[in-house]
C-alpha cells in the first residue's frame, strides 16, 4: 500500500529528486510508493461538463505537475508526448487508458494508420507510466464507471504542445496545449459548464 501524502509534501519530494535520477523508473517507483491524499488537492479540482479540464499545480525546468478532471464519459483526443517522460496516477475514480502504433505515418501530408494495441486500468492503487517506445495514447472515463475522476500528471520535461491523431480521418497534427487553472486560479478565459 502507498503512503498517503499532502499534494505539497507529495511535490517536495518529487522536487528532491536530482535531475539525473529523474528518470522513468525511479519516478514510477515514486508514484508506487507514494500516493496523493485526494482531500489535498480540493483547490486543484475544476470540472466541465464540456471537456476534461488541466489544472497545473506545480512547474519548474525539469516537470510540471496538474491534475485532470475528467467529468463522466470524458475522454481525451488520441495524442502524444513529444519525447518527454508522462507518469499518472488517478487518486479519485478510475480511467481506462488505450494505447495505439502508428503505422504508414507520412509527415509530408500528415496522415497515418492507428492500431490499437493494449489498455489499461488505472486507479488509486494502480498509477502508470507512458511507453516512451509508443507513446500513443487515450485516457477515457468510460459511461461504464458512473463517476467522476481526477488523474494526476508528471511531465517531463514540460511541453506546450503535442500531436493530436484523428482515427476516422488518419491524420494527425500538432495542437497547442493550454491550463484551465494555474496553481488554484481559474484563467479568465476558461468558461466552465
């Protein structure tokens, strides 16, 4: 069982992790050992029924961390991580993650083939790391659940972008990636449903 700590205490210890250690390994090792005390993170939590919603909590040079809100049958495009190292965890609910390989990719006209390959649970007691060798992906609250879910996300190094792939089109495309809220604030933009 995973020692339950504060989001606070949780990121500090994160933080002591020299840059060189931080590697997919010893992160997913962390996140086994430690987990996030869902009360700690209430002033981290934005839903809409519109979307899933990201919500940064803490960034510096080597990661970023956030919370996504993912409200009943919300699922997230089909997408990469740009050569960065993703680790999850989802502290309230459950998520089902699909993985896909893309085939007959052709960056000139921006199209490919996706195959899905396997899928995944996540929970409290399960987090996970994204296959940096196929990193192709779907996080999904399926209908099935029949309820909320918060998943906590490590990135590293930040990005501010990603591909973003269209199964029924076979296409793909790079799409800038943005914060619903930042350390606790809503940005002013964001209309929540």
């Amino acid at each position: 069982m995973a020692r339950l700590l504060s989001i606070d205490d949780w990121i500090e210890k994160l933080v002591a992790i020299p840059a060189r250690d931080f590697t997919l390994e010893r992160v997913q090792t962390f996140m086994a050992a430690h987990a996030v005390r869902p009360a700690t993170l209430e002033r981290y939590l934005f839903f809409s029924k519109g979307h899933y919603t990201r919500n940064l909590i803490f960034k510096n040079d080597l990661f970023e961390v956030m919370t996504i809100c993912w409200d009943i049958g919300q699922a997230s495009r089909i997408h990469n991580h740009r050569d960065q190292n993703c680790w999850m965890a989802t502290p309230i609910g459950r998520l089902r993650v699909q993985n896909f390989r893309v085939e007959d990719r052709d960056p000139s006209e921006g199209t490919c083939q996706l195959v899905p390959t396997d899928v995944f649970e996540m929970d409290a007691e399960h987090p996970s790391a994204v296959n940096p060798f196929a990193p192709v992906h779907q996080v999904l609250n399926p209908t099935e659940f029949g309820e909320r879910a918060v998943s906590i996300h490590v990135y590293s190094r930040p990005f501010e972008s990603c591909e973003v792939y269209s199964r029924e089109k076979g296409t793909y495309s790079d799409v800038p990636l943005h914060y619903t809220s930042e350390y606790g604030q809503l940005n002013p933009e964001e209309k929540l449903l």
